[in-house]
C-alpha cells in the first residue's frame, strides 16, 4: 500500500492546475491586501489599539509602528503580486507566508479562520515548483519551463481543502444547529428586506433547512468534487452557498477565497484551457517536448514526510477540544484553528475590578481606556483573553506603585439565545494565574444555575 501511494503521490501530473492556482492565490491576496488597507483597517486593528492579545507563545510578536506596518503590508502586497505572476517565485513565497503570518499572531481579537486557511496555504505554496509554468520566472530563464509536476504538488492543496470543508461538517454536528437551529434562526430574520428569498428567512424551517444542507453540504462536497461525473453539480453548489453566505452574512473574502480555491479540483484539461486563452506566455518553453523535472529523491521523500506529519497535525488538531471538560462553545478552549465556522452567537459584558492587598482599596476599570470597541467585545466572551486583560491590568498597577495587584472579572455572557450567566469565577484572582494549554479551572460550569448567578453577580 505504501508503494502504491508512493507510487501516486510522485507520478508526474500537468502543472496546468498548480499554475492556475497559484495565479488564483495570488491574485486573491492581492486584492485582500489592498482592501485591507484601502478600508483603513491598518491603522484601525495595528495602530490605534493600546494594547494587543497575542497568541500563546507568540508573545514576542509586536506590531511595528505606523509606519513599520504599512511597510509590512507593502512587502505583503508584493509579495503576492510576485506569487501571482510566478516572479522570484519562492522569494515571493516564504515573504508573503511570514509577513502574512506575522500580522495574524499579533491580536487573536481579529482571528478569523480564512486568515488560518491563507498561512496554511502560504507555507504549502512555498514547497511546489508552482513558477515553473506559465510564469514571469520562466519568461526570465525558459530552461525552467516544465509541463508536468509530481501528484503531490497538485494533491495537497485538494487535501488541505478537503479537511476544511469536512471538519466544518463535523463541528455543525451540535445540538444547538441541528435540534434548535442556532444560531441561524437569530441571523436570518435580519435578512427580511432581500428580494425573492426575504419573506423566507423568517420561518423557523428555513433556518433548520440551511442547518441541515450547511451540515451535509460541509461534510460531503470534497468527496463530491473529487468525483469526475458529480464535480459539475457539486461545484455550482459550491457556487450557491458562498455566494448566499456572502449575501447574507457579510464575512468578507473568505466565500470568493472557498469558490475559486475549489477549482483545484478540476481536471488538468480544464485548468490547460484557462491558460490557454493567455498561450502568449505560456508557449515559453524551450521545446514542444513534455518535460518532467522530478525532485532530487531523498529530498522529496523528507518532504512527503514532513508534509505527512503537516496533515497528521491538521486532522487531530480539530479534536483537542475533547481533552478538556464542559461545552468548547462555552469555555472555547481548544476552538481556534478547527475550521468552525460561524457557529454561535456569543455575547458579554466584563466588569473588571483592581485591589490593592496593602489597603484593600478596589478600582472598577473603565475597560475603553485600555482596549477598542471590538477588543473590548470579543475579550469578554473568551476566558483566555479575559486572563490576558487581567495581566495587562496587573502590570499596569505595579507599574503605578501597586506591588501585588489581585484582579478579578464579572463576565456576564449569553449563548445561542440562553440567558446571560456568569462565564468565569467571580472570586478568582487572576493576576496569580498562569496562561497555558491546562484548562482554566476558573471557568465556571455551563450549567451554573441562575439563581447562584444572581447571588455571585452582587459581588462587587
């Protein structure tokens, strides 16, 4: 079975497909970055906040200045226009995946799972001859030119999708989207005003309708476009989901980044035909002799091998959630980086409160001096920002004079329609705790009962 798939992965394939997904990647991020800045979220998300929640072990991540990260992205813009042309391909490549890559870990506050997809995508970008056709790289130095690449460089990128579309099929399979709808049947209603479907969005079985074909759709569709007789229908569904997502949910490029990354996974006729309407630089070849340039053995049999452990980490990383207790929507320890996408409606307001152990003199925080308007949202819901707010208070009263800080947090969240309740314990002093992978064990149960909400809620 090994020599069989050895045998698969390494045999040679048209790089017709890998060409136009390399102009398509490129062309995508191209566009992203200039939106990005053009929308004024630079300076918006890089600039203007005070302070940032970086990732766990990531704390040495800063941003740069105003000018550093406009600086940044320039690079980033480039560098993408580079992997869109094929031009100093690999240079291109490794920049884009860190520069990118750099600016994702700087605040989880703006973590988004297409962000996640694109770094992934960056850093498998940078291990394919993907400049060796049809590229401003061969127009240089035409002795680069090939017509065929070994199956893995097309495969992976169809396997790293596929795992996407798949977990997010799995992470729909909860009671509160199946049973109940949620948190379809709050967001839908809110869509009334659309021509044709509007009145629709109203009904309750509209909303367990788009659950079940969401769940379905997810869990199916690589299989489906894997499938040579079934890839048409299965990709203009493709096409009428993330374009009704698009319409109705406002989530920004991550619908086009899903129809036009999808297009891996057509034939390489079908991907020779595109590249055939521009033949002006794709006859730069130095013969009409097909050419295969395999990869130096050893050197690729290192890479399958770190590609297989790549892809061993993408499927168990999904499912850490189950090494901690309670609901993962809830605590969301072990909820980034699983491909769960727009799941839940959570909400919350955070109360924090410093005392001075010397004088037992407590200050409640105005959290707006310290955070924006959306920092300031999505630390209330997440118990591990919640923590990294805390030590930035901490440190900011030891700074004053303070020598031991204690802080604590009310932190009053709803999920998926369900009464605001008390998301961490009231008492805990988290100035003395430690950020880790360990689960928080401030984190109060999901099914803290109301009444001793209340009774907790009058601390102050």
């Amino acid at each position: 079975m090994l020599q069989i798939l050895k045998a698969r992965l390494t045999a040679p394939v048209s790089a017709a497909p890998l060409a136009v997904f390399r102009i398509i990647f490129g062309g995508m991020m191209l566009g992203s970055i200039v939106r990005f800045i053009a929308k004024g979220w630079v300076h918006e998300l890089y600039v203007a906040p005070k302070v940032y929640f970086p990732f766990y072990g990531f704390e040495w991540v800063k941003p740069l200045g105003e000018t550093g990260m406009y600086i940044l992205f320039g690079l980033m813009a480039f560098s993408a226009l580079g992997i869109m042309l094929g031009l100093f391909y690999r240079w291109s490549a490794v920049l884009f995946f860190l520069s990118f890559t750099y600016v994702e870990l700087i605040d989880k506050t703006n973590y988004l799972n297409h962000y996640y997809f694109v770094s992934i995508v960056a850093l498998l970008m940078i291990l394919v001859p993907a400049h060796r056709h049809f590229s401003l790289d061969v127009l240089r130095k035409p002795q680069l030119w090939v017509s065929q690449v070994p199956g893995w460089t097309v495969l992976i990128f169809q396997l790293q999708l596929g795992l996407v579309y798949f977990y997010a099929g799995v992470a729909k399979l909860n009671a509160d989207w199946l049973f109940e709808a949620m948190p379809l049947r709050y967001w839908l209603p809110a869509h009334t005003h659309l021509p044709l479907i509007g009145p629709l969005l109203d009904e309750a079985w509209v909303a367990f309708l788009f659950c079940w074909f969401g769940a379905f759709y997810d869990l199916t569709i690589p299989f489906f476009l894997s499938w040579r007789k079934s890839r048409p229908l299965a990709y203009f569904t493709v096409v009428v989901f993330h374009v009704l997502t698009a319409v109705l949910f406002q989530i920004g490029m991550f619908p086009y980044i899903m129809m036009l990354s999808t297009l891996i996974f057509f034939s390489a006729g079908f991907h020779e035909k595109i590249l055939y309407t521009f033949r002006g630089i794709a006859k730069v070849k130095p013969s009409e002799t097909t050419i295969f340039a395999p990869v130096f053995r050893p050197a690729q049999g290192i890479l399958l091998s770190l590609l297989a452990l790549h892809f061993l980490v993408q499927v168990l990383l999904p499912w850490r959630f189950m090494l901690y207790p309670d609901k993962l929507f809830w605590t969301e320890q072990g909820y980034r980086f699983s491909w769960r996408v727009m799941l839940m409606e959570k909400a919350g307001t955070a109360f924090f409160y410093v005392r001075d152990p010397q004088t037992g003199q407590e200050t409640e925080i105005h959290n707006l001096d310290y955070l924006t308007v959306n920092q300031e949202k999505m630390m209330a819901t997440q118990p591990d920002m919640l923590l990294q707010f805390a030590h930035i208070l901490r440190d900011d009263f030891k700074a004053k004079g303070i020598a031991a800080p204690e802080v604590r947090a009310e932190a009053y969240v709803t999920m998926n329609g369900r009464g605001s309740r008390l998301l961490i314990d009231p008492k805990f002093n988290l100035a003395a705790a430690t950020d880790d992978f360990r689960h928080k064990h401030w984190i109060l149960p999901f099914e803290y009962n109301a009444q001793q909400s209340e009774a907790v809620g009058q601390i102050k």
